[in-house]
C-alpha cells in the first residue's frame, strides 16, 4: 500500500470560525484498487490555535495548525478556513518538516497562466469559495509523508464594522473531534476605553462555561477558550466533543460625543466619528415591493410580515409611501403620507392585500418612487429622503438592459436621495442592486431564502431607522494630511460609525485640525478640535496587543474597499486610474483582493503543485454558493448525462412525500420559488436522446427541458462563437425502422467541432473519430484506449465509452458512446454531448446549447391541471413570452448510462419555442463544420 487519502477537514470562522471535522473511518486503495477500512487516529491534530488581535476595530486573525501523520504510508490532508467575506487573506503557509512553502500574492492577470494551467488539467484552481451567508472558504489539501509533521498557518484582517451600536466577532466551535491542544484566544485593545463586552455561545452548556474565560480592564479586553481533551468530550469513555456551535463576542468602545476619537501613530490617523447621543432626525422613506410570480408563497408572506412590522416603527414625524411592481406599477397613496397611528393602520391593510403576479419592472418601480419623493420636495418635508427596494428576481419587463436602468436611476436621484436594495434569495441580479445602490449613496444586502427572512428584513430596516445627521463632511484644514480616505458621507445612522483615514504630509507632524460638519434636527452641526499625536507607548502600552503598523494596514485596506466601491461608479475615463491606484496598495500590503490573486505552492509526492486563491466578487459568490453546512461540493459544470466518475454535486431528493397529492407539492415547490435565474456556473446543460435537451438547476432540483423533432440527416449547430472560432454542429439519426404505430426517434449520431484561429476540425460519429489539424490527417478507433496530444488540442478515448477533446487555452467538451445491442431491431448507436469547461467562450456565444451558457432567466407561476391528468401545466414567463409549460420528466444518464434517472423539469411544446432564441430551424446548417 503507497498511500492513503486521509479527509481532515478544519474551519475557521471570526470574524473566525475553527473547525475540524474528520469522519470515524475512511476507505483506503492501495495500488491494485483494493479497499480496506483504516482509523483517522493516524493523522494527529496536535493544535489549533486561532489568535485575533483587535486593535482600534482592526483585527488581524492567525490561524495555526498542526498535525502529524503517524502511518506507515503517505496521507492526503484537508486545511479549511472559513473567513468573513470583508476580510483580506495577507499571507498563506505549509510547513513540512522545516521546509516551509510561503504563497505570494500577484496580480490578478499575472497568475492568470497558472490559473489556466490547473484548470485545463482538471484541477479545482479556485481555492475560495462562498460559504454561508457571511463567509468565503478557503480550502487547501497536502500530501504529507509518513512520520512528519505539517503546519497550516493562514493570516487575514479587517476592519470590522459597527451595527446597531456594538462591533460583532463570531467564532464557530465545530471540531468534530478531540484536538490535543485547542485554543481560541482574542485580544481587544481600544485606546478610548471599551464600554461592555459580551461573550456568549450557542454550546456553552454548565460544564463548559466556566472554560470561556473573559477579562476587561478599561482599554483591554482578554477572552481565552482553551478545553482539556477530556474536557472536550461528551462523556468520560467515549471520543465525541461536546464542542460544537458558535461562540460570539460583542463589543463597544466610548465613543466621544462630538468630534469623534481621533488616533495618529507612525505617521498615519484614523478618525472614528459616532456621536449616538443625537436628536433622531424624520425621514421620508418609499418602500418599493417587489410582487412578481417568484415572490409567491413563503417570500411574500415573509415581506408583509416584515412590512407590518416596519411600518408599525415608523418615528411619527417620518414620512412615507408604498410602491408595488411586477410589470404594472401600483402605489398605496400617489403621494406621502405621514406616519400617524391612522395612516400606519390604512398602510397596513394595503400590505396585507398584496399578491404576487406577473413580470419584473425593476427600473420603473424605482423611478415611481423617485417621483414621489422629488415632487413634493419643500421645507414641509424632511430633507433626508430614501428608498428601500425589495426584489427577488432580474428586470424581465419594461427596461431591462441593465446599463440603461442604472442611467435612468441615477439621473432621476441626481443625489437627492439614498437607495437601498434588498436582493431576497440567491436567483436576484445582485450585481444591479450593488451598483444601483453604491451609485445612489446607498448599499446593498442580500436576504436570505430562510425561516429568519422577515427577521433579516426587519434588521436592515432597524439599521436605516434612526438617521442622526444628514450630509456630514469630516475635513482637515491646511496641508497636514493627504492620501484621504472618503470624507462626505449622505447620512450617519444611529448605532454605526464613520471611519476616516488618511497619512500625514510631514512624518514630524504631531497635530491636526480637525473639523466635522453636517445638518442635524435642529440646527448645523459644527465642531472643531485639535488632534495632538501621542507618543506610540502612550497611546498603546499593552505592546502584546498589539500587531505591526497596524494604522497604516488599517488605511490601506479602507482606501482599497472605497477604489473598490469607486470603481463601480466612477467614468470610463477615470476607471483605469481607480484600478491602478487599488492593485498598486494591494500588492505593495500584500491583500488578496478581487485584483489580485494569492499564488499558492503546494508540495506534492513528486513534484509541486501551484494553484490560485482569488477574493470572491458578488456574482461570484452567487456560482459558488455552499450550504451553511461543511459539505464541500465540486464546482459546478456544465455537463450532458452519462458521465461516469465525475465529482458531482449531490442532488437534493426530488421525490415527493408519501400521501401528499402531486398538485400539492408542485404547488409548494413554487411557493418556495418561482423564479429561476440561471447563472452560467449554476448549470448543467445536456443534449442526449431523442434529442433531449435539458438545462438542469442542480441547487434548485429544477430544470427546463424541450425536444427537437426533425428528420434524420439535419445538422444542428449547438455551439458558435465567433470571437473565439469555436463551432460544434451536431448531426441527427433516426431509428433503424419505425415501430408500427410509434413515431421515428432521433439522436445525434455524430458532432463536428471546429477552431478556426487553430486550424483544427475534429468529426466524432458513433463509428470513428477523424482529427484534421494544420493539415495532418489522423483517426482513432472507439474499440482502444487512446491519448493524443496535438499543437492546440488534446484527446482522450476511454474505449466504448467516451471522448475528451481540450483546446488548449480554451474549451473541454466531452463526448460520450451509448452502445446499443447490435442485433436490437429497431435502435442503434448514438452521442450525447457534455461542455465540461467553457470560460474561455465569449459573451457573443450562441447556438441551440451556446444561447443558455450566459444564463438564462424565467418565471412560473398559475398552476393549473393540463390536458394530461397526470401531469401538471403552468404558466412560464421566459425571454418576453408566455408560454404554457407542463411538468413531467425526462430522463438523465449521468449515474446510470444504461437506464438513467428521471429529472423533473418544465417542458418547453413546440420544441422550445419561445425558450429558444428564434424557432429551432433556424439553427440548422449546411454541413457539419459549417456556421448559420
């Protein structure tokens, strides 16, 4: 035996989350692939430690690990971290018996070679993936020799914000198993004094609380977790912990009630401004309500509750309207009303009465309610305005080019009010609302598909509630500072805090003028002060709390977050210069940022391996979305039926609960959601069959599906990108003979796949496959194993089964064989069609399958009995169209080639009509290397 895979897993959350999980027993092959059980106990965890250190609300977090392998034989270990999605990794290493493998960070489209050279040889390159609603995963694995040690250490920081009047860290105790030497240890140090501290978990049972060991004295705070391995478990015989939940420290700081706390140290400062103490100011506040067919069931029902609850916290001076929109926009009261007890109780009885519908009009929702607060613009109103839009979904009617919408939005604001946008579940464009909001003084949340939603609705709107000022200017007179972060803010809320951050012109200079100006209920808010530098042990005795330059860290990183957001809303002109500014500050602080990327070297047994950690973008959170839960899955790809050992993720059941009639439960999948917004990452995309082409959800359980009937011989083009030069055609068969009575069945019987910069064009059908690259001629028989690796393509023939084609630097489709009994009377041997990697592919791609790798979006909703009495039909909204849609079931290969699965999924009559771009036919093409 030369090796085993040992699966150790370990999370940490914090802002930290440690975790180690490792299942009782793992199936172990040795070089004949023979299989026997084998114990976890011979990899040794010997420690865990995660050390934050808090200084001035910046944190920076340590996680260290350290495990032996105590086999005979070499052992695959797993290193997980989960970290705050506002974090930066800083720096990333493997420690192997003294030889210590250190990452760098790049830039972004300096490692992007690297990037490509592990994707296209089948690796999982992105080390980082979303986890949960506040999380990113970082995942490593190492192949670690018999009797040594490794040492996983992962640093990473970030200024942490405040809510509703405290500062949060989240620490997820989730081991799964007993851990030698355990701890958690964080550190707070506040040079103005910490108000409270408050640590409590959702595990701390009597035994083990008094092990959370909390100390506070003034500026410093101490919370140590550090259990026995005895104390860890659940009973004196037995190995499982009792350690297993989240422990959660909350914090705040004396906060001076007018000009802010001010800091200056090694020649940067930080200004924090929160004055609570304020007079709350009125507001007016349109609340614009998404009520298309997907916010049916569970989501509007949690919107009204939210709504009533909101309404009823109305302050009494507040003004305020209702705004509610599918393809048709409606309001409560065409103009604002106050919110007196009689106006909140009219209000309430209007949202109890909403119902979901149609479409989705986003720009003209908001625009509706743009004019409502512009019209009535006079000293009787208030000044701070704002809207808060609820959506679920992606604009499906009215406008719904997305550059337009953010025009029209933001020349109708003209920076007279704030928009905030509530993206509910993970189908909404929240790339829209993110730069809707961040160019409208605003910021975007996700509310999450959950029992909590109305709770999460409720705690955004408590965010907003209570402005306290109105345009606030932070300024700095003279020339003492420069390199200043953003220093007008629209609004400052109750319970939050404004950061400023800037470096001093002079490194001798030790003051600054320092003035904050804003509107307030009653009058101008004006103060001034004169911040005087203090010596750095003055300032911050408690050296062992403290970590480097952290003001400087602190500046940099609030200045990349704001180049960040600025790049989303500045001009075309100015958006070079913004990126520069961003990348040059995350290289020269070595932040992994969306910019950049950190290169990881990983030792292997005989060589070393380099992958990439990128920091996740909205959208890409949305494709790599995981469960809250500590399940890794496989990336998601784009994927025909019949593959075999493919790392799939695991389908939800689709089956429906014994007693509870069909019509029910297709009524409660829809209540639960109606609209499908399919992202290129999130699908599985298939032509198999008859031709069947389905466009599979995995997440969602759900797909769509359609046929295309047409005589054997007529060749479709699937694939056609003509930036690239890429085309896939594929060819139709029919059967041997009809079956009396029955209809010709048809499947692909051969593809032609063509690059055109390349030179290349390869023919597969169900006998041969023929390669033409540059003029060399070559053919491969399916009846051998075979691996051919030409100028720009490779192949690879798993005999009778299947084909892999890679174009280098570009795409991997997969061809698979089905073999059909030769003597069979009526059938014969046909292909289906897999695109396993297709990121390479331009906006611009199109075809039969090509149209759907961009996403596609759609709604369902009326649930009606169709003419079937076993199926349902419904009422699809897809590319404009109303279409009338039936559930039923076609058949998925990908487990079982022989006699497949079935997948539920909306059938599209009329093959694909009003899905597909145009009618099928006009998809067909002339020959088999030929375009439309």
């Amino acid at each position: 035996m030369s090796a085993v895979k040992v699966m150790l897993w370990m999370c940490l959350c914090i802002c930290v989350i440690p975790t180690a999980k490792a299942q009782d027993t793992t199936t172990i092959r040795d070089q004949n692939n023979n299989s026997e059980k084998q114990s976890l106990s011979q990899i040794e965890v010997q420690s865990m430690r995660v050390d934050c250190k808090v200084a001035s609300r910046f944190a920076h977090t340590v996680m260290t690990t350290k495990a032996l392998n105590t086999a005979n034989a070499s052992q695959e270990v797993f290193f997980e971290v989960d970290l705050p999605k506002t974090a930066f990794i800083t720096n990333f290493s493997i420690e192997i018996e003294s030889r210590i493998y250190v990452s760098e960070v790049k830039e972004k489209e300096q490692a992007r070679q690297k990037y490509e050279s592990a994707v296209s040889s089948g690796q999982t390159a992105g080390l980082v993936k979303a986890s949960g609603r506040h999380m990113e995963k970082f995942s490593v694995s190492v192949n670690i020799p018999p009797q040594s040690h490794v040492t996983f250490t992962l640093t990473y920081e970030e200024l942490l914000q405040r809510h509703l009047g405290s500062y949060e860290i989240m620490i997820g105790v989730r081991p799964k198993q007993l851990v030698q030497n355990f701890e958690i240890v964080v550190d707070i140090y506040e040079p103005n004094g910490i108000a409270f501290v408050d640590v409590n978990g959702t595990f701390i049972t009597n035994e083990l609380l008094p092990l959370v060991k909390k100390t506070v004295a003034d500026k410093k705070a101490h919370v140590y977790f550090s259990p026995t391995l005895d104390q860890q478990k659940k009973c004196s015989d037995c190995e499982g912990t009792l350690i297993d939940g989240d422990l959660f420290i909350k914090y705040d700081v004396n906060h001076p009630q007018n000009i802010g706390e001010i800091q200056i140290v090694n020649g940067y400062f930080v200004h924090f401004f929160a004055p609570d103490n304020l007079p709350q100011m009125p507001k007016n506040v349109v609340f614009v309500v998404d009520r298309s067919g997907s916010m049916e069931g569970e989501k509007m029902k949690q919107t009204r509750e939210a709504l009533m609850t909101i309404l009823s916290e109305l302050h009494e001076d507040d003004y305020f309207g209702l705004v509610t929109f599918d393809n048709v926009i409606e309001s409560w009261r065409p103009s604002l009303s106050k919110a007196t007890p009689e106006n909140v109780k009219e209000a309430k009885e209007f949202v109890q009465n909403i119902e979901a519908r149609h479409m989705t009009d986003i720009n003209e929702g908001i625009l509706y309610a743009v004019n409502m607060l512009t019209s009535e613009k006079s000293d009787f109103f208030p000044d701070m305005s704002m809207i808060i839009l609820l959506t679920d979904g992606r604009p499906s009617s009215g406008q719904t080019h997305l550059s337009i919408i953010q025009e029209n939005v933001h020349k109708a604001i003209n920076g007279s009010i704030s928009l905030f946008c509530l993206g509910f579940g993970y189908d909404v464009d929240y790339s829209l609302l993110d730069k809707l909001a961040k160019q409208n003084d605003g910021l975007a949340r996700r509310v999450y598909e959950a029992s909590d939603a109305a709770l999460q609705l409720q705690g955004f709107y408590e965010e907003v509630a209570s402005p306290l000022l109105f345009e606030v200017n932070l300024n700095y007179p003279g020339n003492a500072v420069t390199d200043l972060t953003q220093s007008h803010f629209r609004q400052f809320f109750k319970g939050s805090e404004i950061v400023v951050a800037g470096r001093l012109q002079e490194l001798e200079t030790d003051t600054i003028l320092t003035e904050v100006s804003a509107h307030g209920l009653e009058d101008q808010f004006v103060v001034q002060s004169q911040a005087i530098a203090e010596e750095w042990d003055s300032v911050f005795p408690e050296q062992e709390y403290i970590f480097g330059d952290f003001t400087e860290r602190l500046w940099a990183y609030l200045t990349i977050q704001q180049l960040l957001d600025k790049i989303e809303k500045c001009s075309p002109e100015d958006k070079e210069n913004v990126t520069a500014e961003a990348l040059d500050l995350s290289l020269r602080y070595n932040f992994v940022t969306p910019l950049t990327s950190m290169v990881v070297t990983k030792p292997q047994a005989e060589d070393e391996e380099t992958l990439v950690a990128d920091k996740l973008t909205e959208e890409q959170r949305e494709d790599t979305a995981e469960p809250d839960i500590g399940a890794l899955y496989a990336p998601p790809q784009l994927i025909s039926s019949g593959i075999k050992n493919l790392p799939l993720p695991k389908r939800p059941s689709a089956k429906r609960p014994q007693g509870l009639p069909a019509i029910k439960y297709l009524q409660r999948q829809l209540s639960a959601k109606k609209t499908q917004n399919l992202l290129p990452s999130s699908l599985d995309l298939l032509v198999d069959g008859d031709p069947h082409f389905i466009i599979e959800l995995p997440e969602k359980n759900d797909a769509l599906c359609f046929n295309i009937d047409d005589k054997p011989g007529t060749i479709f083009n699937l694939v056609s990108d003509p930036l690239t030069g890429i085309i896939v055609n594929g060819q139709i068969i029919g059967d041997k003979k009809v079956i009396p009575g029955k209809k010709m069945h048809t499947y692909f019987g051969q593809f032609g796949i063509a690059h055109e910069k390349f030179g290349i064009k390869l023919m597969v059908s169900t006998k041969e496959i023929s390669l033409s690259e540059e003029g060399k001629q070559t053919k491969l028989s399916w009846t051998d194993n075979r691996t051919i690796k030409g100028l720009n393509m490779d192949l690879l023939v798993i005999k009778d089964h299947s084909l892999t084609v890679t174009l280098r630097n570009s795409v991997k489709f997969l061809i698979i064989l089905h073999k059909i009994w030769q003597n069979h009377p009526y059938h014969q041997d046909y292909l289906g069609f897999y695109t396993l990697d297709r990121h390479h592919l331009s906006h611009n791609v199109h075809g039969l399958l090509g149209q759907f790798y961009q996403g596609v979006n759609f709604e369902v909703s009326d649930l009606f009995l169709g003419k079937d009495p076993d199926k349902q039909d419904a009422i699809m909204f897809v590319k404009g169209n109303k279409l009338t849609v039936t559930r039923g079931w076609q058949r998925d290969f990908r487990k079982d080639v022989k006699n497949g699965d079935n997948v539920p999924c909306w059938f599209i009559h009329n093959n694909g009509t009003g899905l597909l771009d145009g009618v099928h036919t006009d998809y067909i093409v002339s020959g088999l290397f030929k375009t439309i």
